[in-house]
C-alpha cells in the first residue's frame, strides 16, 4: 500500500506540472506600449518681431520677422519730392515776410500773426530739409521754377511791403500773406490727390488746415 500511494502521488505531482505548464504557454503575454516618438516642437521664429501697420480703421499687429514681406511699392513718388522741393523756398519766402513786421507793423494783431507763421514754418522747414538729407535727395532739382508757384510773391512786390510802414504796411502784409497761404493750401491740396508719402500727405494735411485758419484770421482784420 505504501508503494501503491508513492506512484498514485508521483503522478499527481506530475499532472500537476503539465496543467501548470500548459495554462503558462497559454496564457497571453503582455506586449509593451509602442513608443512614441517625440512630436517635433513648432518651428519658432529666432527673429525679431516686427509690428506692421493695419489699414486705416485697423489696429497694428505683431508679426514674426520671417513673415513679414517687404513692401515693393515705392515709399514716395515724384510728387512728393516736388512737393517738398518747392515747399522749402514757399515757406521761406513767408518768413522773409513774415520777418519785416515787427518793425513794420501797426496793428499789433499783424504782429501777432507774423509772430505764428515764423513759430510754425520755420520748423517745418527744418523737416522737410531732413525730408529729402534721408532720402539722398538734393534740394534743388534742374526744371524747378520757383517763381511760377502758386502764390509766391514777385521782388518788386516783396519790395514794396518793405518799404511800406504802419497801416499801409499791414494792408499790403495781409493781402499779400493771404494769396501766398492760398497758393500753398493748393500744393498741399494737390498732394494729397497724387502722393504716396502717408507722411508728407500728414504734413501737407496739417498745413492745409492751419494755413486756412490762418486765411481766415487775415480776412477778419480786413473786414475789421
């Protein structure tokens, strides 16, 4: 019996084996998570950035340099360089004339009058000179006639209101001041139709605007 019970319990051991070996083979193996490779980052711009302008009602915006395309329209055109050509000896002529009333004067609202145009055009020939020192551009062009601007005055008439003195002075100041402003608000006018410059077409804007005020100030010591 002894003999009997070791062989029955060496082939349960056995058995045993086989059911654990089988249930391991069939058992399924875990497959390990494919890797994923690691997704590039997005391309960034080392440039610098650049603000471009919106269009007129729309705000700037800020843009990578590497996307921002040159603009290959010009950024002036030959009416802005006329323009500015022959604004420089208009509003020098103004302040030549401007420079003889505080001696001349007598009627201290001319004076006061005088005292502005030379305050206000002076500086702006400052920048329309820089205008053109930024650009390469000389200051005197072949072609350019300054005497047939509109509302420049002639030597003989810039003469007389030299010679003029007191109310005789300040009648000839402002009819004459009164045509040179007109002339100048036409060039201004001009080229705001014709150029390319948003710059200049500010500045010519501006001395549309202040030159009419102005007009109308002159008109009313007229009238008065």
């Amino acid at each position: 019996m002894t003999i009997l019970r070791g062989r029955i319990l060496a082939v349960a051991t056995v058995l045993l084996l086989v059911v654990v070996v089988v249930v391991v083979l069939r058992t399924p193996r875990e497959r390990p998570a494919p890797s994923v490779a690691p997704t590039p980052a997005a391309a960034t711009s080392d440039g610098p950035a650049v603000i471009v302008p919106g269009r007129p009602g729309e705000p700037a915006v800020t843009r990578p340099a590497d996307q921002v395309r040159p603009d290959p329209s010009p950024r002036y055109n030959s009416p802005d360089v006329w323009f500015v050509r022959m604004m420089i000896p208009h509003h020098q002529q103004a302040l030549e004339m401007a420079a003889l009333a505080p001696d001349r004067a007598g009627d201290r609202a001319v004076r006061a009058l005088a005292d502005r145009i030379r305050a206000s055009q002076a500086p702006e020939v400052g920048v329309l000179r820089a205008w053109l020192d930024t650009r390469g551009l000389p200051l005197e062009a072949a072609g350019h006639d300054h005497a047939t601007m509109p509302g420049m005055q002639s030597p003989a008439a810039l003469q007389r209101l030299a010679a003029a003195r007191g109310a005789d002075f300040d009648r000839l100041f402002v009819t004459m001041m009164t045509a040179h402003h007109e002339g100048a608000v036409r060039m201004a006018t001009d080229l705001l139709r014709a150029g390319a410059d948003p710059t200049l077409s500010d500045f010519a804007n501006a001395v549309a605007v202040e030159q009419n005020v102005e007009i109308d100030r002159m008109r009313a010591l007229v009238d008065g």
